[in-house]
C-alpha cells in the first residue's frame, strides 16, 4: 500500500459509513484532521507532514489510539508495533504487556493469565510455582515403566 493509499483508506474508514472499517474507526469518533481531510490538498499536506513510507511493510498508525489522525499523532509503523498499540491492549504502568513482560524477564502468558485473575503490581512479577511431578511420574520413572 502506498503513502497514497494509506491516506484514502484513512478518510475511508473514518466518514465512509459503508467501510468495513468505520465501526473501529469513524463510529468511535476518530476523525482527520482538517488539514489533511479536503481533497487534493489533504493528500499533498499529509504526504507532506508524513513523508514518504520508508519501506512497503509500514502502515499507517496513530500513536494514541484513542487519538484523531493529525500530526504528531500518525507514524509509519510495522505489524508488531501496531499490534503492541491497540486500543484494546493491556497497559502495566503505562507499557504494554507483551514490553513489560519482556523488560521484567516474565513468561507473557503467565503475566496474562494473572491479569486476568485480578493480580495487579507486584503480584503479577511474583516468582512461578514449580511444578513437583508426582512420585514416579517423572519423566526418568515413566521411561523406566517402558
């Protein structure tokens, strides 16, 4: 998709009722901002404040998600970084989960379960419970019955 592209998918899914996009995006009230809404000089301002995509994979994103498209809310973001900035991500202390989990040395689905079991703060960098085999269910004993 080109810089172009991106921006007519961008007025798309935020006034075009039709769009499969606009229940994400115009229904939550995202707009464009006026500069870059009115056609053709919209285009030209907004390649203009975005420059061009630096490389086919990039899409168009915004960093606060709950945030209208304007500058200083848009950038050129890959897959992963968009995936980390949904509006439906889980935040701890203001980081997504998947970058806390990875900045704390934690397993993500262990923090993720306990999320949503309730745990908040420390409770959620607590040490993991090892898991004692039963006697004769170690993986020594079992090849043992073999």
């Amino acid at each position: 998709m080109t810089a172009e592209s991106s921006h007519k998918a961008m007025i798309s899914r935020c006034y075009h009722v039709r769009s499969r996009h606009y229940a994400y995006y115009g229904a939550r009230g995202i707009k464009v901002c006026v500069a870059w809404r009115k056609l053709p000089e919209g285009r030209i301002a907004f390649l203009k404040d975005m420059g061009p995509k630096p490389s086919p994979l990039p899409t168009l994103d915004r960093i606060d998600s709950k945030g209208n498209y304007e500058p200083g809310n848009c950038r050129w973001a890959t897959q992963l970084e968009q995936n980390r900035n949904r509006a439906n991500s889980i935040r701890i202390d203001g980081i997504p989960i998947v970058e806390w989990c990875a900045i704390h040395g934690l397993e993500y689905r262990t923090v993720y379960r306990r999320y949503l079991a309730g745990d908040r703060g420390e409770a959620l960098a607590r040490p993991s419970r090892r898991r004692v085999p039963l006697p004769g269910k170690t993986p020594a004993a079992l090849k043992e019955k073999e």
